[in-house]
C-alpha cells in the first residue's frame, strides 16, 4: 500500500503525538441495530438511537433473520427510524428460507415506508450448524439479490466483506472475487466483517484494490462489550482475536465498568490507526448499548450536533 504525503505525516502524528490530539472530527460514522425483542429492549434501543443521532451518523442499519417475526420487527424499527428521524435508515435483508417475490413484497414494503438502502446478505443458515440452501424460488447468492433489488428500485445497497475471509471460501482470491460480483451486480459499498487488527483491513483492501474494487469498505467495528459474546460471534465469523487482547480483559467479567474502558480504548487506538491509514468512514456494530460508540467517536473528533437530526419519541 502506498501511503500519500498527508497520510505519512498522519502515521507520523500517531505515532509521535498523542494519540487523539487536535483530530478533524472529520471521520463519517454509521452504526447498526438489531430489532427489539420485548418492551424493555425496544426502549434500550430508541435511548441508544437517541444518544448516537446528534453526531450525524451517515446512515443507521437494523439487522434482519429469516422467519415471519423477525422480519416483522426489522421492518417497525427501520420504518419507525425513516419516519421519526432524519438520518437514513438502511434494512437488512437476506435470502434465507424466501421466495423471490416474498423478497420483492419485503423490499416494495420498505420503499414505501421511505426507506432507501438496503444491505443485502445472503444470510446464515437458520439453525447453526447447517449449510445454506437457496429457497428452491430464491435467490442463489447475495450478488444475486443485488441485481434483483436493482429491478426493483433504486435503492442504496450495501453488502458485506471480511477482511479475514468468510469462512465458507476456499482462499482470500474467492472471496474478493465474490465480493467484486455483488459490487458489479450494482453494490454501493461494502461494509466489512468486525477484526481486530488494523493490518488486517489494510491488507484486505489492498487486494480489493488490486482486484479492480473502487466501492468504499467500510470497517466495521465491534467494541468488546462482553468478552464471551465476542469470542462466539468470533468463532462464527472467522474473525481472529489476537493473544492479547484474551489476556488484556483477562479477570474482567465481574468488572464491568473497567471492562468499559478498557474495550472503548482498545477499540478507539484501532480506529485511530485506521484513520492514520486515510480510512474515514466507520460503521460501528452498538449491540443495541451507545456507550461505547460515542466513547470512541468523542476521542476521534466527533462532537453532537445539537438541533440536528434528533429523535422525536412519540408520548
């Protein structure tokens, strides 16, 4: 990777400085949710999605599983964020155990609603364990129901990337090239799987470029909330997490408030890294908690934007 003159002396700062000093604020943030199970979860979202909005998020994403409930409770908390904010709403959707025209009928129900862009995923399989199987009437691949969100409308679409590979690939070659396939079947961007090290992305976008991608990749970032949650979520996905970090929150489940900061500094060095390696768009995975996503967007310049894009709960 060739690094220009600015971003030299940014890698220079980040080394030589403190770490956060005098930063822009001129990082892009985004951050996903996922839809709330019962009344208590639904008002800790809408107080996380509260607290995130005045920094200007340039989109907020609800995620999505496959079964009638799910896909019912995404679609109320997507359509609800469309109609009582002003930040863009993006839905998750996938093409897991649906139809063609069922996603049709899902995707027509969000353009209605005003929502926009939508992150196409072709989804886990509904029980751990088991491979994907295509609905025999759905779609075989997420650059599939790319192109068939396109026939659709016009949407924004986002789809995702794993610095460290999907586990289901043969080889990081594939696996950029099936990435490249959901750019061409008409992706904005993508957003990438959660990691742990810098170089890791660094890498990752390097064959990306080199393999002709020119959609933004975006990082996706998880603050380590729960140390057990984040070794599974891990181990699904195929995400390493480094000796170190195991060691660092070592003896820290009966201490949540140091647990808190210690993962909003691990956590906001990374990001800080990236930003030194010219990235600007980050999209953080909040586990429904705005804690620690604020934490790290305050240390990178973000600041609340009073009066702006607020959220107007209903009495």
């Amino acid at each position: 990777m060739t690094l220009s003159v600015t971003e030299l002396e940014e890698a220079r700062c980040a080394l030589d400085a403190p770490l956060f000093a005098d930063l822009a604020g001129d990082a892009r943030v985004s951050f996903e949710f996922f839809p709330p199970k019962t009344e208590k979860m639904e008002a800790a979202l809408w107080s996380a999605i509260s607290a995130l909005l005045p920094l200007e998020p340039d989109f907020v994403s609800v995620t999505y599983g496959a079964g009638g409930s799910t896909r019912e409770r995404t679609h109320a908390t997507v359509a609800r964020i469309a109609a009582e904010t002003t930040v863009p709403a993006a839905a998750h959707l996938t093409c897991v155990d649906a139809s063609k025209d069922e996603i049709a009928e899902v995707a027509r129900a969000y353009w209605d609603a005003g929502v926009r862009h939508i992150v196409a995923l072709r989804g886990d399989p509904p029980r751990e364990g088991e491979q994907f199987v295509p609905h025999p009437q759905g779609y075989q691949s997420a650059a599939d129901l790319v192109a068939g969100l396109s026939r659709i409308a016009p949407f924004e679409i986002s789809v995702a990337a794993y610095p460290e590979m999907h586990p289901e690939a043969t080889c990081a070659d594939t696996d950029i090239d099936n990435l490249k396939r959901k750019i061409d079947a008409g992706a904005t961007r993508a957003i990438t799987q959660f990691f742990f090290s810098p170089d890791a992305y660094f890498r990752f976008r390097d064959r990306a470029v080199a393999a002709g991608i020119t959609a933004d990749l975006l990082p996706g970032i998880l603050p380590v909330s729960n140390v057990a949650q984040t070794r599974k979520f891990a181990a699904m996905c195929g995400a390493a997490i480094p000796p170190w970090m195991d060691r660092l929150f070592d003896g820290l489940d009966d201490h949540p408030g140091t647990r808190q900061l210690v993962a909003a500094t691990v956590a906001a060095e990374m990001c800080r890294k990236l930003y030194a390696g010219g990235v600007r768009d980050l999209h953080f995975y909040t586990l429904n908690r705005a804690e620690l996503a604020y934490a790290i967007c305050h240390l990178l310049g973000k600041r609340p934007v009073v009066g702006e894009r607020t959220l107007e709960l209903a009495a």
